[in-house]
C-alpha cells in the first residue's frame, strides 16, 4: 500500500534543512525525510489490535512540524519514538478486521482513533497514571510490545494515519455515533485537547481569557469557552484574517492583530480597564489584566505577552509547541503567575460525570449544538500530500486552518 514514510535518515535531515533555506518546498521534495512509499500492509503487534481502514484523517500542527522541522534536537521528547514512522493520528476509520482476542469491537465499525499508546495498548498492567485515566503521562512509552511512541504515529509498530490501512488496540477505537458525520468526528482530537486545557484549568465565572493564536486548537478553545463558560468574556490573538474570522465565528467578543505586541498590550488593558505601566525600555506591563491567557501558539513572543497581560496569581496554560529561546518575564514571578502545561486529553470529568473527552466531544455536538466543522478549510489525497503540507506552511496565502487527507 502507499503511504507517507518518515525516516531517521540524518542525510535526508541536513539536505533537506539546507536546501529550505532556498526553497520551503524542499520539506516535500524528493529528498525530503518523508515520501509517499510502498509499505507493506499492518502487521498486528498482538491479538488484541485491529486493523482499520482509514476514512479521513487530520494534518495535525505537530505533524507538519516534524515535516517542516520546526524543533530542536535536544528536545527530551525524541527519548519516546521510533522509526521509520507513518505519521497521522487525527483518524475516523472503519475496522477491517480484528486479532483473535478483540473483544469489545467488530469489523465495519466507525470509529474515531483515541491514538495514546499507553499500558493497556502495550499489554502491561496499568501504571498509576493509566489508573486514573490520565493516558498522555503513562510511564510505559518506552517498554512493552511495541516500540517506543507515545501515540499512534510517531512508532514504527503503531503506523498512522497516512496511509490507507493502519493497526490500532481495540481499547484506541471509539464508536462514533451514527448522527456524527466523518466532517465532525475528525476534529475529536483537537476539540479533546482543547477541552482538557479548559477543564483542568477554567475561568472563574464571569471571568476574562485571551486565546492566543486562532489555528485549530485556538479556534476550538474558543468555542469550548462561549458553550461551558458563556459568561466570560472571551479576548483572541490571530496572525490572519481568515482566522479572525473564524475566532468571531467561533464566539470571541473581539480580535487582535498578532503585531504589533505592544498593541495587543493597550488593546486588552483599555478593555479590562487594568492600568499599562510602562518601563525604561521595552514591553510595558498591565496592573490587572486577564485571568487565563490559553496559549495555543506557545512561542517565545506569545508568553511574553502573555506573562505582560494576564493579572496577578492568572495562569497561562501551554498547549502549543514551538522551540524554545529567551524573553524577559520577570512579571511571572513578580505578579506570582502560574504557566502550565496542557498535554492532549484524557478520561475527563465535566458536570459531575467522567467520561473520555472525545465522548464528551460527541455530547456536546448533541446537547450544546456545537459545529466546529467550519474551521476545516482543505481537502487533499494522499498523493497530493506536497501540496497539502505547503498548503499549511503557508497559511496566510492559502487560509488553511485544518486540512485533512480524504480516501
């Protein structure tokens, strides 16, 4: 079957690093580290996996991150995959068939892919985390009968969604519900991580948030926030206008320009009414400002800000990944900040119940009439992945937000 491979190849790494430096769509070209191969079909790593046919599945900002190498080689995380990789882990598929030993599912299903391969998917008995639901910190990324990944995708024994066939643990595969469309159930993953964020770490009641950055996670943040928190004022930070337009579609009461910061700063302080005190040189600061700032950009210039406009004891909480470097923020420890980080989703409790997020996703698409789906602006098949992926270096002359390979 065709699919689109990943390899470790450090030549690749550095050809392909130089030859950006040129042209962008060299993280594409034909000595890029990823090409559309042929592969083999799944092998099911135990008897209890599946293998699903894949539907529709998302180009997700940490995907085309990879491909685009917008990271660091000293990032600890690389001490948890594998390869070669078959990247993709925002899937609605149909199981084609099933081990000997599945129990719980059935071929011809729908179902959406919960893509962490934490213990039970590795056939080991459940570490602390894993018992209570907490999967994205499982201990066990590293060990049991697969090889290390910490999702569906980044190993090379749990291949993903780009490609036609992949295995999943029978425990990976949600039903998605007959009235859910493949449009809707496709963004399960991010609306999961989105509300996890929200959850652990909510407004207080008629409160104020800045979401910075409008992409997926942003825009699904802020529809998460005008459904459960509809009386808190909802401020966004969007790089494009095809974003600030989605953002005010989605529920934001208004949205700012990514640039300039300092206008960012004044504009969030005029509407709260907090004080800009303003220092001998650089970046003023506001007496008060927001209680959260949800950062789904998570670059050094977004905490900056963030750390300059949220109040005193607020929190920033971290779902975006961008490489690190330094700024000045002295006011997090001055006004006694709180920065946390927000990784994926889990078995989360909402309203007094627990239940895994992507089934809360599938709740509120039922009872709170939430429709996300207009935040997905392109299609493309696997074998125009070039122009997909280029499609989300470029968003600004493309106006992608999420884009998702069709089969």
């Amino acid at each position: 079957m065709k699919a689109l491979l990943y390899e470790n190849s450090l030549p690749r790494l550095v050809l392909t690093k130089l030859l950006s430096t040129l042209s962008p769509s060299a993280f594409v070209g034909p000595l890029a580290p990823m090409q559309l191969r042929e592969i083999p079909e799944p092998r099911l790593p135990a008897d209890d996996w599946v293998v699903l046919r894949t539907r529709v599945c998302g180009l997700c900002g940490s995907d085309y991150k990879q491909v685009f190498m917008n990271g660091s080689y000293d990032n600890p995380m690389t001490a948890m995959i594998s390869f070669p990789q078959v990247l993709g882990h925002e899937v609605v598929a149909t199981i084609e068939s099933v081990g000997s030993e599945v129990k719980s599912r059935k071929i011809g299903e729908r179902v959406v892919l919960n893509p962490w391969l934490s213990c039970l998917t590795r056939g080991l008995p459940l570490c602390e985390w894993c018992e209570k639901g907490e999967l994205a910190q499982c201990r066990n990324f590293c060990h049991g009968t697969i090889d290390a990944g910490i999702h569906t995708g980044n190993s090379r024994h749990a291949t993903g969604g780009f490609a036609p066939l992949m295995p999943a643990h029978e425990s990976q595969c949600i039903p998605i519900p007959d009235e859910i469309s493949d449009d809707e159930a496709v963004l399960a993953d991010p609306f999961a991580v989105a509300l996890h964020s929200i959850l652990h770490w909510p407004p207080p009641d008629s409160g104020a948030v800045c979401v910075y950055g409008c992409g997926t996670l942003g825009l699904l943040t802020i529809a998460i926030l005008r459904a459960i928190y509809p009386e808190v004022r909802v401020l966004a930070v969007a790089r494009f206008a095809h974003q600030a337009e989605l953002a005010k579609k989605m529920g934001a009461e208004f949205v700012m320009e990514h640039q300039p910061v300092e206008a960012i700063i004044e504009r969030v302080g005029n509407e709260l009414g907090a004080e800009l005190q303003v220092p001998w040189r650089g970046l003023p600061m506001l007496n008060g400002g927001v209680d959260v700032v949800y950062d789904t950009v998570s670059a050094p210039e977004t905490l900056e800000v963030g750390v300059r406009i949220v109040r005193s004891r607020g929190s920033i909480v971290v779902t975006g990944v961008e490489p690190p470097r330094r700024f000045e923020w002295t006011p997090l420890y001055f006004k006694e900040i709180s920065l946390i980080g927000s990784n994926a989703f889990a078995i989360e409790e909402y309203d007094g119940r627990r239940q895994h997020a992507m089934l809360w996703y599938f709740e509120f698409i039922r009872t709170k009439a939430i429709d996300v789906t207009p935040i997905i602006t392109h299609r493309y098949s696997l074998d125009d992945y070039k122009t997909a992926f280029m499609s989300c270096y470029d968003q600004g002359r493309s106006g992608a937000v999420k884009v998702l390979f069709d089969y």
